[in-house]
C-alpha cells in the first residue's frame, strides 16, 4: 500500500479500513424521460455522477468504482479518468449490479462502502461516519437510514430485539403496518469485504426477477450476525432523483448550501434566492452579488466585482474590482477594474485588460482591448486588436466577414474612432490616429493621421489639425 493511501486511513487520529468505494449507475432512469443518462442530468452546472465521485475522493485515494449500464459509454466519457469502471449489461437489481464489481475488488479491501450516482447531495462527512461506525463494531453490514414522514418508495427498517436491524421491506411489497415504520433504508452501505463477495452469489431472485442488495441483511441476520444501522435526520442528504421534480428540489437544495457557503467566505448575495452559482465558480471576498445574477460553468470571479442584476457569467475569468452590470459575459477574460454595461455581449475570447469600459449595447469577440481603452456605446468589435487608451466612438462596427472568411482588425495605441466608423476588415488603424465620425475605413490609416469620409482618405496629420 502507498503512503498516501495509509494516510487517507487516519481520521482525527482514528486508524480506518482499507475501503473500496462502489457507485452504481447503471439503472435505466425511465422516469426521468429522457435522452440523456440520468445521473449525466447536471446540478448546479455538474453531471451527477460528478457529486459521488468527488465524494468518494474526499474518502479514498483509491478511485472509485463505477458501475455503469444504461448510457456507459456516455457515463464513462463524462468522468473520465476519475473512476474505474464495470458495466452491468443488463440491469437485474442492485445486488446484481454490486456483483460487477467482484473480479476487481475481492480480496482487495477490509471494507467495501456502496451507494448510488443519483444521490448527489450524500456528504463525505457522513459516509465517513458510517465508515468509522462501521470499523468501531463487529457488524458485517452497517447501513445509513433517515427517519421520514415520506416513505419516498424506500424500503423500510425492520428492527428486533435489542433494536438490532434484521431486515428491510420493499414499499411495494410492504404490509400496512410496515409501511408505518418511519425508518427508511437509503441505500448507503459498508460491507466486510470478506464477508460480502462470497454471499452476493447467493441472493435469492426476487419476484420482480431481480437481485436485491437489501436481502444481504436478512442473511447476516440469519447468521447470527449483527448489522448496525447510522440513522440520520436530514433527508435532503439522501434525496434520490428518479424523475425530473426531484431534480428540481435537489437543485434547490445545492443551489442552497453554494450560495451559504459564498456568503461565509465573505461574498454579499443581495437575494440569495435569486442568485444562480454553478459548483465549479469561484468568488473573491468582498464581492457583492445582485439579483438575477448566473455564475456558470469554468468561472472564476475576483474581490471585490459587483455583477448584477441580470446578469450572466459563463465560463470567464473576471479580475478584481470589475462590475457587470444587466451583461452577458461568456467565455471571455475580464483583468482588473473593467466595467461592463448595462446590456452588453462579451463573447468567445473577449479579453479586456485593466480598467477596460464598455458601455451599453455592445459585443465584443475574439478580440483583446488594451488597458484603458473605452467603448461606450453601440458598437462591434470582431477578431480585433485594439491597443491601450483607444477612443472606440459610439456605433463602431468592425466588418469581419466577408461572406466566407473573418479578417482582423488592428486598432492601434491611442487611437481615436469616431462615432458610427465602419472598420472594414482586414486594416489597420495606426497609433494615435484619428478616424472622422462616419467614415468607412477601407485601408490602413497611417499612426498618427487624420481621415475621414466614405471610403475614409488621409486628409493631413493629428499635429497639424
Ligand atoms: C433501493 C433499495 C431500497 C432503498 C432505495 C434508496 C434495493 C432492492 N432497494 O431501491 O431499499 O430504500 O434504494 O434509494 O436495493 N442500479 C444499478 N443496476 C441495477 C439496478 C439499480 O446500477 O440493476 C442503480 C440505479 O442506477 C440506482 C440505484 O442502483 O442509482 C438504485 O436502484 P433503484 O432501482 O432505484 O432502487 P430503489 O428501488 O430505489
Ligand atoms: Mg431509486
């Protein structure tokens, strides 16, 4: 064993088992209707499955294993290299689908932990406590339960004397009386490894013709064996998504502990409950956060921003010190101390250094602005280079495309457009020239010249003006 792996084992001075993690995902999702695999259906902008496996992370070094079935290659795509996969290729319950795991895992760890890619909102503080009540006693299965008002289609906790779990009823197939019982099994356990391979071969087939997972417990107890049950209170924590409203309470839920946790580190939300953070941002103290605000996908905003209202930022790194205001920004870079909006467009590639302003009703692609450099109003830039401290006048459009190809447009340090210039691409506005208002700009003007008219002609130099 590496030291690493040694390491993972010792909680608050507490020596753990070797534990191998097994995630299901195979299951067929009918209820979800749709295309997509459903533990792919993502939350707080991740694929679900993504949740598990970074919870089993926080566990173990060892990757997770992951067994996948309806969608595998799509599954296997999405996580990549995070996981190890086995592939359930027809789904005959829960048992069978642990079964996969087998050829990897006997023999290989003390305690085998199992729980399911559709549960995302599971803690890693919780599974660890399950791990470590399941190292402190002699339990060959200890299994997590919530106690619900809603049965949620979960099966129930039979316990007997001493309190001691000795089975679990399938709602369905539950008497009245075990439909009372108020404990519920989520689905999330730790096995002895040595104990479990050996008796998953020998779960009875159900009536539904499928492998139950739940039926290992009735025969540690038909052994005389113990099993030990951790029950928690927070049922968000086991939520299930088995169709497309309880993807939408979980999201809520995520929505709920993203935006608490921000507002811990010192990032004002003005209306948290209006206020969309994907799992994968992250938000500079002192940041203040308005209504109707999206932060999505690879985006990571400095101190000290303001953004909002209505505003969306997508996959873009926003400097310190910038506000957004009513924009759409996406996929661009933002340095320090740009101000953007209200209703502008920052796409693919926009790059606006320090103290970059642009006004309302602009779009901006490709193209990088150097630091100081203004933009008012109305105008668009495509695949330019614009220098520092440049004038880009209201209603400047540069004419990219030509039908078949987009060129670019250099637009030198200094440089003053005037009002509704046309930049008719490829050209070259040189350093500290001066573009008359309404010009259409066909040919590179000189640095340092004045032109103007349509097409733009050099009419003398900005000195002698
Ligand atoms: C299961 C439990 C139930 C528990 C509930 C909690 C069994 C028999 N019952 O019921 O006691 O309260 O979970 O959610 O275990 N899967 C596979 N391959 C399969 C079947 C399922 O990978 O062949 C995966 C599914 O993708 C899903 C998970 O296992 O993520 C649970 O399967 P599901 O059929 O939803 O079990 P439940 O009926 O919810
Ligand atoms: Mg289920």
């Amino acid at each position: 064993m590496s030291a690493r792996g040694e390491c993972d084992r010792i909680f608050a001075g507490k020596h753990m088992n070797k534990l191998s993690i097994v995630i299901l995902a195979a299951g067929q999702s009918t209820r979800m209707k749709s295309e997509l695999p459903k533990v792919l259906h993502p939350l707080a902008g991740k694929p679900m499955v993504q949740y598990a496996v970074e919870t089993a992370a926080e566990l173990t070094s060892e990757k997770p294993l992951l067994v996948v079935g309806h969608g595998a290659d799509q599954v296997r795509r999405a996580v990549g290299d995070q996981a190890v996969y086995v592939e359930q290729r027809e789904q005959l319950g829960t048992g069978h689908a642990l079964l996969q795991a087998r050829p990897l895992l006997e023999g290989q760890s003390e305690v085998v932990a199992v729980w399911y890619a559709d549960m995302p909102l599971l803690s890693a503080e919780t599974l660890r406590r399950l791990w470590e009540l399941h190292g402190e006693g002699q339990s060959l299965i200890t299994m997590l339960t919530v106690e619900a008002d809603d049965p949620m289609g979960f099966g129930h906790i039979l316990r007997g004397e001493a309190d001691h779990v000795i089975g679990i009823v399938e709602e369905a197939v539950a008497t009245e009386a075990q439909k009372a019982i108020r404990e519920l099994n989520c689905g999330v356990y730790c096995f002895d490894g040595d104990w479990l391979w050996p008796h998953l071969t020998q779960l009875p087939l159900s009536p539904k013709g499928e492998y139950y997972l739940t039926d290992l417990v009735a025969m540690a107890v038909a052994e005389g064996q113990v099993v030990e049950a951790l029950k928690i209170s927070d049922v968000n924590e086991v939520l299930g998504i088995n169709e497309r409203t309880h993807l939408a309470q979980a999201e809520a839920v995520m929505r709920r502990r993203i935006n608490q946790k921000w507002m811990l580190e010192g990032v004002t939300l003005l209306a948290p409950a209006l206020t969309f953070i994907d799992a994968t941002v992250t938000i500079g103290q002192d940041s203040v956060i308005y209504p109707n605000t999206y932060l999505e996908g690879a985006t990571a905003i400095g101190r000290q921003c303001r953004l909002g209202p209505n505003t969306i930022v997508r996959d873009s790194t926003i400097g310190h010190g910038c506000t957004i205001e009513a924009s759409v920004v996406e996929g661009a870079v933002l340095e320090e101390g740009v101000d953007v909006g209200p209703f502008s467009h920052l796409r693919k590639g926009a790059h606006l250094a320090t103290g970059v302003h642009v006004g309302n009703f602009s779009e901006i692609k490709n193209s990088y602005l150097g630091p100081g450099t203004k933009m008012g109003h109305f105008s668009y830039l495509g695949d330019a280079t614009v220098g520092q401290e440049v004038n880009v006048g209201a209603g400047t459009i540069t004419c990219n495309y030509d039908g078949q190809r987009k060129h670019p447009t250099i637009i030198e340090d200094g440089a003053f457009i005037g009002s509704d210039t046309m930049l008719v691409a490829p050209v070259r506005v040189g350093a500290g020239a001066k573009v008359g208002a309404g010009s259409v700009v066909t040919h590179d003007i000189p640095p340092g010249s004045i032109a103007y008219g349509v097409p733009a002609r050099v009419k003398g130099g900005v000195k002698e003006e």
